[in-house]
C-alpha cells in the first residue's frame, strides 16, 4: 500500500508540475498544489534546448476556471550539480566523539540550508556503541539526525543489537518513544515466512531535487553472521546485486528516476564492481559503502559516466563520505562523477540546537548516575587478554567447566582514569546473554580448530595442542560431559558445536553484568586490602602481556579465595 501512494503521488507531480520543484522533497509525502482543484483541465507545455545551450527553459500553462488561467515560467541552469553525503558505522560515537556529531551537524545543516541539491544518508551501524547512544536505545541520534534534516537511514547489521523492535519504536507514530523523521531503508530484509520485508521500511526512497528525480536505495550486505543468531531469527538478507538491479529498474521505469544511488551496509569489490556494469534502466549513478569501516573515494571507470563509491572509516581523519555528481538535463546522463571523504579539520563550529539535544540527554541525572559509577580499572591493555578473562569470569561467575567468547567483543579501549561504567560500556557494548550446554571431551576436541584460528576465545585454563582440548595442561576426558557456556553471539552460530550439545540454557547473566560485578567487587577488595602492601587492579596494566597475567593471575587468587 505504501508503495502504492509513492507511485500515485510520484506520478501526479511528474504530470501537473514536470517536476519544477525547487527544493528538495520527497515524494511519498510531497502533495502537489494543484491536485486539489476541482477542475482537470490543464495543460503543460516544456521546451528544451539543443544540446549547444547552457540553460533550459520550462514553461508550465494550467488553466483554472477561477481565475482564468495561470503561467509559469521556470529556468534552470543546463548542469546540475548533487552534493550526497554519507554518514556510516557511527556506533553512538564510539571511535570519534558524541561531540563531533555537532560539528558534523552544523556543516550539514549548513549545506542544506545554503544549497537545494542535498542530500544525507546514514548508511548502518549508527547507533550502537557508546553508553551515551546505548543507554537511550539511539532515541539521542533520532532527534540529531531531525534537526540536521536526514532523508534516509539504511539498516545495518548492528541495528538488530538491541532487537530490530527497538529500531522500529522511531516509525510507529509514537511521539512518546521518539519518531524519525526520515524513512528506514531495506530493500532486501525479508520474512523467511513470507518474504516480505520488514513493516517500518521502504526499500528506497525518491526525491524531487529542482526537477530532477534521485532514488535512494537501501541495502544491507551479506552480514547476517555478524549478527547474535536469535535477533535475525524468522529473517534473510536477500542477494545485494539482485535487489539493487530490482530496484534501480522499478525507480527508472515507475518514477522516471533521473540518477539512481545505492546505500549499501557492506563493501564488497566485486558487487561495486556488477553494480557499475548494469545499464539502461538498470543503471545505477553512485554507491555508498560502510560495515567494513574503510576510508575509500574512489570510482569504477565504465562507458559514460564513472561510478563512484565511497565510505568513510568513521575516526577523526575520515568522518563523511561524499559524492559530487553534475546531470546534463538535456542529455540526461551524469557528466562528471567523483568521491572523497571529509575529516574533523572539514568542519568549523559546533551547531547550538544539536548541543542542546546532547546537553538534555547527557544531564539526564539517571544517566549520569549509571555512567559515572567508578569501577576497578580492567585488568589488560591487550583486547586478546581482555577477551580470555572475560571467558574466565564466564566459567567462575556461572560456575561451569569451561568459558567462551568471541575474539571481536572488546572494541575501545579506555583512555584515562577512573575506569566507570561509561567506559565499560565502550569497552563491551553488547548485551550478550550467556547460554550453557553440555559437550563431550570429543566435541571439545573438535572445538580445537576455532581456538586454535582465535575466532572464538576460551578461558584462562584450556589449551589446544594437535587437535587436542586441555584443562591446566591435561586433556579432557573423550567420553565425560562437560558444561561450557559462551555469549549468545557465538553460541548460536551453528559451526562452533555449542548447540550440538545436551541441556541448552540460556541463563539471565549479560556478559557486561558480569564483567561489571567483578570489577565492583574487585574495586571492594583493591580497598581492603591496600593497606596490606597489595596494589589495586589498575597497578597492574602494562603493555607487556607476561606482566599483565602474572600479576592478574595473582591478584584473581587473592580475589576467589574470598569469595
């Protein structure tokens, strides 16, 4: 239905106004001024210059019985030039500053202000990532994202870390729980029971840009595996090449799509590189890529027009990704195509409104209180260290044999102290639960290759040697049950043999909770026991591994024997 009322709206604007708009709308909500006449008849008559001249001239004649009859004449320069930004893998701020957003904000909204040939797109993985966006579930980012004026934001795959329910609360009409107000897109999130996709999207989006029509496609890339098993459960992602020729032929041929750009939660060189060889109807003008958090600018060379792709690493020398196109209106194709990438020195001042939005949330007391407990400090500077003792409180905490995590969960470092409950966050920002299951010694043994790869990490006591699974240096028992347990994230996934075991749980432990707890109780015994000419956790951090256990190793001793 939805699809519908775009098509209806789209088509009567190209017919009763030829797309003489001068500001950018788009056209799912755009009205035209005229439709609501009670009279049809009208007339529109468009000259267009040989291909020598520089302008072009429409003149648009509606007869209306009211007033006898109105003309207007519009002219508009010959090339025209799009400016599309990007904005990917943000993450809440996690790897540049919540504060840059402003920045960010007062540049885009500049542009859009100053120019009518803009547009913005947040191309996945926004929100997640920092206590600031995590805490609020990104309603934070929604309303930034309202007042620099986004048109589109492309689901990514760490969009559905929260559950994909959280994502929707922005499109649901309730004002209470925050509502964006740009549309949600994927175009190849589909229902493994239906195929439809999902109920708060659109797979693209349509603008009219001072007569021109820009379709935006959204896709996610073939990322499903990077996503905790039960939060994708009853979706697939459909083929990226496939749903982007789909769409650029549906946007050509049902909206007289003038330039066509895909917004991709994904690079991979060889779908860029199918994409730029499509042609005719299936054309496609530009790409924006993000998951992978590469800077990249650059174009695939093809007949006419290049096409160029671009995405940005999402760290202060690579903030925005941009393309420049220039439209031959009489022509009709793309003259000039080119990307790069914009850094923090790109932008000047900060913008009051987005600090404000920031200021509101950021004070919130509640807020304040959870981010600033002040925690013992982590026991490792070494994110593989880090990832072995989270796998250890895992075997301690939920009092089983074995523990497991994945190698990739610990992602920034802090950078000063205390260590609180913000930088936690940081550190760990996924709400992984742990589940359990029993596994024989010969599954374990099998266990070995992914240990051994360090794809998934085990706690401080097992080792691996020739295929063999060890517990302090001795081997497992072929035959014996042992429990193991590991984060949601990697215990679904059906090529680690965790679900192949007996008795599957899903406890009521997070990873962060338990991460948390251990550092509040070690902080407790870091108090008692300084007088005892003992050093607190944070005495401990070296950039030298060896050191590093050692002196965990025998801090943890100290730590379990009492409690």
């Amino acid at each position: 239905m939805k699809r519908l009322l775009i098509f209806v709206v789209a088509l009567s604007l190209t017919l009763l106004m030829t797309g003489c708009v001068l500001s950018t709308s788009t056209l799912s909500t755009t009205q035209s001024t005229t439709s609501s006449s009670n009279t049809d008849s009208s007339s529109t008559t468009t000259t267009l210059p040989s291909s020598s001249t520089t302008t072009s001239t429409i003149t648009t004649t509606t007869q209306d019985t009211s007033t006898g009859g109105t003309v207007t004449t519009i002219t508009y320069d010959r090339y025209q030039t799009f400016e599309l930004y990007s904005m990917n893998d943000f993450h809440g701020g996690a790897y540049s500053d919540i504060e840059t957003l402003s920045k960010i904000g007062e540049f885009l909204k500049y542009k859009k202000e100053s120019t009518n040939h803009t547009l913005i797109i947040a191309n996945g993985d926004i929100f997640q990532g920092t206590a600031f966006s995590n805490y609020y579930h990104g309603r934070p980012i929604i309303d930034i994202f309202n007042e620099i004026g986004f048109d589109a934001f492309v689901i990514g795959n760490h969009e559905f870390d929260w559950g994909i329910d959280e994502i929707a609360k922005y499109n649901d009409d309730n004002l209470d729980n925050g509502e964006a107000e740009f549309p949600f897109l994927a175009a190849n999130i589909l229902s493994t029971s239906n195929d439809e996709a999902l109920d708060f999207t659109e797979p693209y989006t349509v603008h009219n840009i001072n007569g021109v029509i820009v379709g935006v496609i959204g896709v996610i890339g073939d990322v499903i595996n990077s996503i905790s098993a039960s939060r994708v459960e009853g979706y697939y992602f459909d083929n990226v090449y496939e749903t982007v020729r789909q769409y650029a032929y549906e946007l050509r041929t049902s909206f007289g799509a003038d330039i066509v750009v895909a917004a991709i939660h994904e690079y991979n060189a060889s779908t860029n590189s199918s994409i730029a060889a499509l042609t005719g109807d299936y054309r496609v003008d530009a790409i924006f890529n993000g998951h992978t958090h590469q800077n990249m600018e650059d174009i695939i060379s093809r007949n006419g027009a290049p096409l160029p792709y671009a995405q940005a690493s999402n760290n202060s020398s690579s903030l925005l990704a941009k393309i420049t196109l220039v439209y031959d209106r009489v022509n009709q194709t793309i003259t000039t195509a080119y990307a790069e990438t914009l850094s923090e020195s790109d932008f000047s001042s900060s913008d009051p409104a987005v600090n404000t939005i920031i200021n509101t949330y950021s004070t919130d007391p509640t807020y304040v209180s959870f981010i600033n407990e002040e925690l013992a400090y982590i026991p490792y500077s070494d994110k593989k260290l880090l990832a072995k003792w989270a796998a250890s409180i895992i075997r301690d905490y939920v009092d089983i044999d074995f523990g497991f995590v994945n190698s990739g969960g610990f992602r920034v470092l802090p950078s000063g102290s205390p260590f609180t409950m913000g930088d936690l966050v940081q550190l760990y920002p996924f709400d992984n639960f742990i589940k359990t299951s029993q596994l024989t010694g010969a599954q374990l043994n099998n266990m070995c290759y992914v240990i051994e790869s360090n794809d998934v990490v085990a706690d401080d006591t097992v080792s691996c040697s020739n295929g063999v699974f060890k517990q302090n240096g001795v081997s497992v028992v072929s035959s014996q049950l042992y429990t193991v347990g590991a984060v949601d994230y990697i215990f679904d996934k059906t090529n680690y043999g965790f679900l192949q075991g007996l008795n599957i749980t899903q406890t009521e432990y997070l990873m962060r909770d338990l991460l948390a707890d251990y550092l509040r109780e070690s902080k407790e015994v870091n108090s008692s026991i300084v007088d005892n000419n003992y050093y607190s956790t944070i005495s401990f951090v070296s950039d030298n591994p060896i050191f590093n256990f050692v002196c965990s190793t025998y801090y943890q001793d100290i730590f379990k024997s009492i409690v």
